[in-house]
C-alpha cells in the first residue's frame, strides 16, 4: 500500500454510464492537520486547478462495522449540508487503501490555532464569530442536525476569514422534531450534562451548552470545567461548577449570556433566536469579519472605536499623537442582520469605493495617465531564506503623487512625495498612515478603516484604492505583522531602482531586470540574475564571491544606500543629476 506521506498524485476512478473509465486527478500538498482517524492534506484538482483540503483515511482503521458505519453517516449528513458558515463538502470517493473526503480549505486554521496564539479573543471577535456559529447552527437545527461536537478546534476560518463550522463525524440527524439521542459523544470540555445523565436522551439544546463553553473559552482562555481529569471535568459537569477568574475583565453582558447558557436543564436555555437578540450582541456594533492582522494580534482600539454605538467626539490616537477625524463619507449605511434577516443601522467597514464628485474629479485627472504607465514585476519568488515580504510590482508615479506597490503579502502601498506612506492590509478593509508632525519629528502611524478615515486624506485613499485596484498579484504568502510593511523609502537611479523596507529588507531592481534583496535580519543576500535564476549569499562574505554579475550590483547597491542614508529625508529620482 502506498504511504500517505509518498503518495504525490492521488487518482479517482470515474466509471461513465457507458462503462467507460476515467481518472480524475489530484496533486497532493502540504498536510493541513490529523485528527483521530485522518490526516488532511491540501489538494488541487489537475483539472479544474481549484484548491481543497482532502481528508484521508486509512481503509484499515475503518474495518470495525461501527468505524465505517459512523464515516458513511458523517458523509450522509455533511454533503447534504449548504451553508456559508459550513465547511462546504465537495466531493467523496474511495480506493483500494484509503477514503477520500474533499471539502472547502480553510487556510486560517480553526479557533482553537487562534486562541492558542493570542491567549484570549475581544468581545469584538467574540460577537462576529459567535453570530456565524449562531447562523451555521439555525441552519443545521432547521434541517434537523444537532452537530454534537462544538469546539474551537471544530470552527474553521476561511482565507477571508469568515467562520466554517467543520467536522460531522459526531453529528446526527433527527427522524422527528421530539426524538432523543441516547448515545454518549462530544468533547470532555464541551460535552452537556444531559448527555453525561442519560436518562431522558439529549436533543438540539447540548449545542446550545457547547456555544455557551465555546463563548467563555473565548472571553477567559480556557473551558470552564476543564481539571487535570475527565471524571473530575465530568462531576463538574454535572453539578454545574465553574466560575468566573477575577484576574479577567469581561462586561456584565457576557457574562449574563454565558450564566443563561450553562444551565443543567436543558428545556431552561435559551434558543438560538433568544441568544442572538441577547444584550451582548447588542451593545455595539459587529463587523461582518475580522482582518486577519487579529489571527496575530487584538484588533486596533481604532479599529475597535468604528464599532461603538455613541463614540464619544474624544479624538483617539496610537503611538504618537495622531488626531482621528470623521470622514465625511463615514457610512450609515443600512446592513442586513445574518442572523435575523432584519435591517439594522451599522457602520461596517466597508472596502467600496462610494467617491463623491470631488474624489472622482480627482481621480479622473490622474487615473488614465496612471494607468497607462506600466508597472514593473519582482521575478523573485519565495524562498527559505529570502524575505517573506518584497514588493511584486510597482510603478514609478512621482511625476505627479509618489510611487505605487503592490507586496507579495497582498498588502498595497503608496509613499506619496511629500513622505507619507500609506499601506492597506490584504483585504482592503483597513489601512495604516505614517507621518512625521514636522521634519525634524519622528514617523508616527494610525489606522483607519477604509469607510471612516478623515476627510484630508481622501485624495491619499483614492489613490491608494486606485493602485490597489491596478496592482493585482497572485500567489499571496501569508504574513502577520503591525505595523504593516511598507515602503519606507526609495531611489531611483539610471540603473535601478531601490526600495528599502520597513521588514530591514533592500530590494534593488536594475534596468537589466536583475534584482537583489539584501535582508538584514537574517545577513543574506538574493540574488535574481536577469534570466530569474535565483542564488543566496551570507550577506559578509558576498563581495568575495566569484559571481562578477552580482558583486557589480552589490557594490553599485552599498554606494547608493549610503547616499541614501545622507539625505534621510526625500526619496527622489536621482537619474536627472548623474
Ligand atoms: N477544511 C479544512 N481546511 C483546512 N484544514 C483542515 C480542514 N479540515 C481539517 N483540517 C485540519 O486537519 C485537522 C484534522 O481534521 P479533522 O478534525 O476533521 O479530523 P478528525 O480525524 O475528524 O479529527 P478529530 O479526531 O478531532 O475528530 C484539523 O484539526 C485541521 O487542522
């Protein structure tokens, strides 16, 4: 049999109603994660090219009647599921060796990845995931499900980062509306009392206890019954024993959700409707999603501040002091509730684009020209020891606002003439402004949303919004980092151009279009010959390589950044004095 780890292609045998036979094929990648049974895998189709996750599992730990049995009904159940906030089953097939589950990707791994990063989540965060578990969790009651094994570890998040609730392997679907299940399942931590009783059956409510374990894991950074050892975790359980730490603040709203939630008698919690029209969804408003600079780090209080109901006119600022104004195109725009279908009043980001006649008059006398001017592509691509983050394509716009990038992270950036910066995260929901009081004074940034920023800086986010639009790459690495990497200055030569980046990283494109990256983080040097073979280099020994090409270029690279380090202010374009 083959080894899951060997196997690079996988192959489906498709046999036509004609008999004919066909084999569909997929390319197997990195392995996502192992559960219990499977191991996950990333997969493209070789036909259609789209990306999944495949879930295989060894035919031989399957061969217990009761193993298959559970997998055919975890199948069953699954792909007769559609929803948004559910992990999409897309397919199902098997061979000689293993069983092949392809479902949607998730490439933000699950809640319980996240929370292990960050310790503890907002009530921000809080509010926006728990109303997509809510949503996924109306749905699967309507059709029936009780899904019996809510956990962190069990709700994906997507590359948008929206909530996909996963893993049917416990779940079950009801003949009628009053039966009970009798069998004993779920998760330690998360599992119902009534389960653990046993004696009148379990029914939709053990999901409800489970969003009420998943709510205070999220807010306090651990289950609330959790001990050293399932018996004791279960007698706590049963006498409902758990408390809130002092050391955390939460507000007096979730705590009242969590304390209506974890009840013994299940008849006594709420439904879903009355947790979703609970105060703790109510006292401020909720984004439809997080940025996934909060995969790493809480989200901004600035960020945060969009979402209060009455902000107070008290200007915020971060790092250095930085007045936030009001937009005048701030929204109010009317958002439907997920949850309750209704309209409700909400301010969410929003990464549109709504110009007013100003802004497009504006936008109409650079746009044509700029887009008109080509811009320029990195031929370097990821690897081990090059950086992470580097611009992939660029355009030289100084004749008129500044220079325009797009970077390998999908982040997009201006540095304008007049030496601010601005850098928009991979979505385009938020972005991050630097700026000096005077030129003596040190560079301070703040972030705003992209539907709420100052009325001053519309000229700025049209442009950014413009570049951001005409940029486009492909092949995003993931990367987590505040404040975002930028530009933080450039110079243009008659034979290059050079950028030196917030990450410590010097990215040189010649007029040749050889490139190097110098990194000094790490101490090395990448060097992209003008065919895009790539070689790296200790950063202290490259001069005495015996690649002429390349110390040529170093040697140009070391002068100009000292030019560039003696005229700290301005980036220009040195081509017109040489
Ligand atoms: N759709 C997906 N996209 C990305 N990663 C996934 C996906 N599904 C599963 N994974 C990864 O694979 C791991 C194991 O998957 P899963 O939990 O479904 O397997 P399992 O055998 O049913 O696990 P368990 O024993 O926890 O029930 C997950 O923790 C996750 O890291």
């Amino acid at each position: 049999m083959a080894r899951q780890e060997d196997m690079q292609i996988i192959e489906e045998k498709v046999t036509k109603s004609n008999g004919e036979v066909l084999y569909k094929r997929y390319s197997k990648g990195r392995l996502l994660g192992k559960g219990g049974f499977a191991s996950v895998y990333e997969i493209i189709s070789q036909d259609s090219k789209v990306l999944s996750a495949v879930k295989m599992m060894d035919k031989s730990a399957l061969t217990k009647g009761r193993a298959r049995q559970k997998l055919m009904s975890e199948v069953k159940i699954h792909k007769s599921l559609s929803h948004t906030n559910i992990v999409k089953f897309e397919h199902f097939f098997e061979d000689n060796d293993y069983v092949y589950i392809i479902l949607e990707i998730c490439t933000n791994q699950t809640l319980s990845d996240l929370l292990r990063r960050r310790k503890r989540l907002t009530e921000l965060e809080i509010q926006c995931y728990l109303l997509q578990v809510l949503s996924a969790l109306k749905y699967l009651h309507s059709h029936r499900v009780i899904h019996r094994d809510i956990k962190l570890g069990n709700i994906f998040l997507s590359d948008k980062m929206e909530i996909k609730m996963g893993d049917f392997g416990l779940a079950t679907k009801l003949e009628f509306d009053g039966e009970r299940k009798r069998t004993i399942c779920g998760t330690p931590n998360y599992i119902a009392p009534e389960i653990l009783d046993g004696r009148f059956g379990h029914s939709y409510e053990v999901d409800i206890w489970s969003f009420g374990v998943l709510m205070y894991t999220m807010l306090i950074g651990k289950p609330p019954f959790e001990t050293s050892d399932v018996k004791t975790t279960y007698r706590r359980i049963r006498m409902n024993a758990y408390s809130f730490p002092e050391s955390v603040q939460i507000s007096a709203e979730s705590k009242d959700l969590i304390e209506r939630i974890l009840i013994i008698d299940p008849t006594a919690r709420p439904s879903l409707t009355e947790i979703g029209q609970h105060g703790f969804f109510a006292k401020n408003l909720i984004p439809k999603l997080m940025p996934t600079s909060t995969l790493a780090v809480p989200p901004t209080p600035v960020y945060m501040r969009q979402f209060e109901k009455n902000p107070s006119l008290r200007p915020l600022s971060r790092g250095r002091d930085i007045s936030v104004g009001k937009s005048p195109r701030s929204n109010s725009h009317k958002d439907t509730d997920r949850s309750t279908g209704k309209k409700n009043e909400s301010n969410r980001p929003t990464s549109r684009e709504r110009a007013s006649s100003r802004d497009k008059a504006y936008s109409g006398s650079h746009s044509g020209s700029a887009t008109k001017k080509n811009a320029t592509a990195s031929n370097y691509i990821l690897t081990t020891e090059g950086p992470k983050i580097w611009i992939k394509k660029w355009v030289d716009y100084s004749a008129k606002y500044g220079v325009g990038y797009a970077l390998s992270n999908g982040c997009t950036g201006v540095y304008f003439n007049d030496t601010t910066k601005i850098i928009s995260d991979r979505d385009g929901t938020i972005f991050q402004y630097f700026s000096r009081r005077d030129r003596s004074a040190e560079e301070t940034f703040v972030e705003y949303s992209l539907g709420n920023f100052p009325a001053e800086m519309q000229k700025k986010v049209t442009l950014l919004m413009h570049f951001r639009k005409h940029l486009t790459i492909e092949d995003l690495v993931e990367t987590y980092e505040n404040p975002l990497t930028h530009v933080k200055k450039w110079i243009s030569t008659s034979h290059a151009m050079i950028f030196r980046l917030s990450n410590k990283v010097v990215q040189v494109h010649f007029t040749d279009k050889s490139e190097l990256m110098l990194c000094s983080t790490n101490k090395i040097v990448v060097y992209v010959n003008k065919n895009g073979e790539i070689s790296t280099y200790a950063l202290a020994t490259a001069m005495e390589n015996n690649n002429k090409e390349m110390t040529k270029r170093l040697k140009y690279t070391k002068e100009i950044l000292t030019t560039m380090l003696q005229n700290p202010a301005q980036s220009r374009n040195l081509a017109k004095n040489e």
